[in-house]
C-alpha cells in the first residue's frame, strides 16, 4: 500500500464531486489516474521501495537506457536509506526477477536496462541471472527432471 497526498482547494474539489453518485469511487479513480499519469506503476508485488527505486531509476537512467550496477546501487542505497545488500535483495533483484530491470554481466561489471512497464508481464526476458552466469541452476533443474522421467520409465 502506498500513501498519497494531493492538495486540491475545497470549491474545486466540491463542484468535481456534485454530480458523483459514488464519491469514494471516484475519488480512488482520479487518485489511479493521477498515478498512472504521473508514471507510478500499479503492480500489487511491488513493496514501496521498489516503486521509488523503479521511479527513480526511470527519471534518472530513462527508459531502456543502461548504468552500472555499482552506481544504482550506490544511489539507491542513499536515496532509500538502505545498505547496499539490502538495496540488491530486497529491491534490485526482485525488480529483475519481475522484469521491470535487466541485469546483464559484461566483461568488466555488470549493468542495468530499465524496461518500460508496459512491457512487465511477471516474466523476464531469457537472460543470464548474474549470479549463474552459465544458467547451471537451469540445467540442473533440467538433469534432475530430466532423471526422474527416467527412473519412472525403468519402473
């Protein structure tokens, strides 16, 4: 749950709401439109962390550009009032898993794509997680499955 706070003068406010048949309604509306507007992303598996980080990360880095790892979680470790490995499990890597960042390894360090939310539909894109670079977690998965379906055919 997130709070919000908007001021609106009283007259204003009061001529919005004559014709309402709902008031709360449409009070909750215009809040969701405000928040959809003004790019706040409505998704229930956010913690409000991870919304400020995704929002600042969108106004700061923009929307499909890269920075490195260390710098975001750098900044968002001040701007959160986080230690940095709190910054990496609690808010960056679950906002990797859900798609809305893609952490890539290079060569020399590690960066950040900041996808648009449009785009997040609970599935990341197929990418190496950075810390299994050779997806052997994957191919584990994979040979044990893979093992079980044997075991039940020699049966």
């Amino acid at each position: 749950m997130s709070r919000h706070t908007v001021r609106v003068d009283e007259e204003d406010l009061d001529e919005y709401l004559d014709d309402a048949e709902n008031k709360s309604e449409l009070v909750r509306e215009a809040v969701r439109l405000y928040r959809l507007k003004n790019g706040a992303v409505d998704d229930a598996r956010l913690t409000d962390k991870q919304r400020a980080a995704y929002a600042w990360l969108r106004e700061y880095v923009g929307v499909e550009e890269t920075m490195q790892y260390e710098v975001v979680q750098t900044v968002l470790s001040q701007k959160l009032s986080l230690g940095k490995e709190i910054v990496k499990e609690l808010v960056l890597k679950p906002l990797d898993r859900l798609g809305y960042l893609d952490v890539t390894p290079r060569m020399h360090h590690v960066i950040v794509e900041v996808r648009p939310p449009d785009v997040v539909d609970g599935k990341k894109p197929t990418t190496p997680d950075p810390d299994d670079p050779d997806g052997a977690g994957e191919t584990l998965d994979a040979l044990e499955a893979a093992g079980e379906g044997v075991a039940e055919g020699a049966d």
